[in-house]
C-alpha cells in the first residue's frame, strides 16, 4: 500500500488556497536580490575612493596606479600597449 506524502498534500492545498502569491513572492524575492546587488556594486566601485580620500584628507599621499593603460614607462618587460615583450 503506497503512503501518501503529506507534504505534496499540504503543497496542493496551499496553491489552492494562494493560486497567486508563487509570482509574487518570486517577483519579490527578485527585487531584493536587485537591490543587494546594486548595493554590492556601490560599494565596490566608491568604497576605494573614500579610502582614498581619508588618506588625502589626513595628510597622505595616495599610492601610484599601477593599472595604468599603456603601461609605465620605466618598465623596460611592458610594451606601450600593456602587453608584455617576449624575452
């Protein structure tokens, strides 16, 4: 004799109850992942430049960008495009 699952039962009568709240709680749940991702990218692309501010407003000297495109012209392995030279 096959058992019934109470859970598939419960499920049943929870869509039949709420045929409408899967949508939204899905459109939901869609819109927080949004907004903590736009908060993350916020953070990410500001949050070095305030450090750097601090360090500028308490007296120091903000470190060189090593990131530069085109390469530092002191290197002698970079070429002026930011790809290194073959040896």
């Amino acid at each position: 004799m096959a058992a019934t699952n109470n859970f598939k039962q419960l499920e049943k009568q929870q869509i039949e109850e709420h045929p409408h709240s899967a949508p939204e709680i899905e459109n939901n749940v869609k819109g927080s992942m949004r907004f903590f991702q736009f908060m993350g990218d916020i953070v990410e692309l500001y949050l070095p430049r305030v450090f750097d501010l601090l360090v500028t407003l308490s007296g120091g000297e903000r470190a060189p960008d090593n990131e530069v495109e085109g390469g530092d012209s002191s290197d002698e392995s970079t070429s002026p495009t930011g790809e290194q030279k073959p040896f």
